[in-house]
C-alpha cells in the first residue's frame, strides 16, 4: 500500500479562519462610551483600546504572513504538524484576551507589568512553536526539495530572531511596562521584510 501523504490545503484553510476569527474579536473589546453627552471626551478616554486593537491586529496579520511563509514550502504534513498547528492557533486565540488585558491595564493604570509580561508571553509562545514546527518539518523531510539550504536556513533564522526580540520586550516590561510595549511593537516592521529565498531560488 502506497503511503498516504496530507497535503497541506486543509490545514491551511482551517488556520486562515482562526487567523479571521480571531483579529475580529480584537474589535468587541473596545466598547462604546456609557456617558453620550461628552461622547468626544470619551471616545478619547479609548485610546488604550485602539492601540490594543492596532498592534494586535497588526501582530496576528503578522503571524499569518509568516504562517503562509512555512506552509508555501511544505510537501504535505503528518501527525504531529496537524497537532502544533493546533497548539498554535490555540495561542493566537488567546490573543484577543491578552489584548484586553494590556488594555484595561492601561486605562485602569494598575496591574500594568503582569498585563505586558502577559501579553508578551501569549507572543512568545506563538514564536516558539513557529520554531519548533519548523524544525520538525526540517527533521521529518516534509519540506520541498526545491527550497535551498540557504532558504530554509534564513526562514529558520528569522523565526528564531523572534524568540529573543519578544523575549527582550518581555523581560524590559516585567520592569518598564511603556518600554516593554515598544520593543514587542518595533516587531512589526522588522518581520513585515521578506524574507531571503522565501519565494524559492531565483531562475539560472
């Protein structure tokens, strides 16, 4: 009997409605003002919660960018991919609630390092399996042959820069909760960038 191999086209699609799912809760956290007659004023007062909403969106478009980034290159997935994706989007689920947190944190100006180092940690989780999924796929043969070396030494880098990027934020936040939301926010641009030999070796 021929062996059975699961492309990935499934799992895909499934994550790409956690990934949706998940940046539209973002948006029920923030809740209109109670007090109408100064709805200006209190539409500012929300200012912890559009940022709330920004930088995760941001940040779960982030890691779906890169998701797309690992499963362009596999061949097909076996047991244990199907269930570290699982885990992974069970972490990003959790995203909208940390969000909450760092939110309410801010606007109540209490409790603001546990919500940082919280929110940080849901983050870092995220990168860690990004890590170790890749390494199983390298470890089990699951990548394409047509990915280079250098390609998949580069994704592999670039993943495990993240470790220590949000790593960093978390650890300055335990301290300095402001600093800390700034390292993990500067995330955003660095890992936005394409990555070398994401889209496969150039002709010739």
């Amino acid at each position: 009997m021929a062996r059975l191999e699961r492309g990935p086209g499934r799992l895909v699609a499934f994550s790409d409605g956690v990934f949706a799912i998940a940046v539209t809760l973002l948006v029920l956290e923030i809740q209109p003002p109670e007090d109408f007659t100064h709805l200006a004023r209190g539409l500012g007062e929300l200012w912890p919660s559009y940022l709330g909403y920004a930088l995760s969106f941001l940040l779960i478009g982030q890691v779906w960018v890169n998701h797309h980034v690992m499963f362009d290159h596999i061949r097909h997935v076996d047991r244990e991919v199907l269930f570290l994706n699982t885990v992974l989007l069970m972490v990003i689920a959790f995203l909208p609630f940390s969000t909450s947190l760092l939110a309410g944190a801010l606007r109540a100006d209490a409790g603001l390092r546990t919500a940082v180092v919280v929110y940080g940690s849901t983050l870092w989780t995220a990168a860690l399996l990004f890590n170790i999924i890749w390494a199983h796929l390298r470890r089990a043969g699951l990548l394409e042959a047509s990915l280079d070396v250098r390609a998949v030494r580069s994704i592999g880098h670039r993943f495990a820069l993240a470790l220590l990027w949000i790593g960093s934020g978390i650890v300055v936040g335990a301290f300095v909760p402001v600093a800390g939301v700034v390292i993990i926010a500067a995330f955003l641009p660095a890992y936005y960038l394409p990555i070398r030999g994401e889209y496969g070796s150039d002709p010739g």
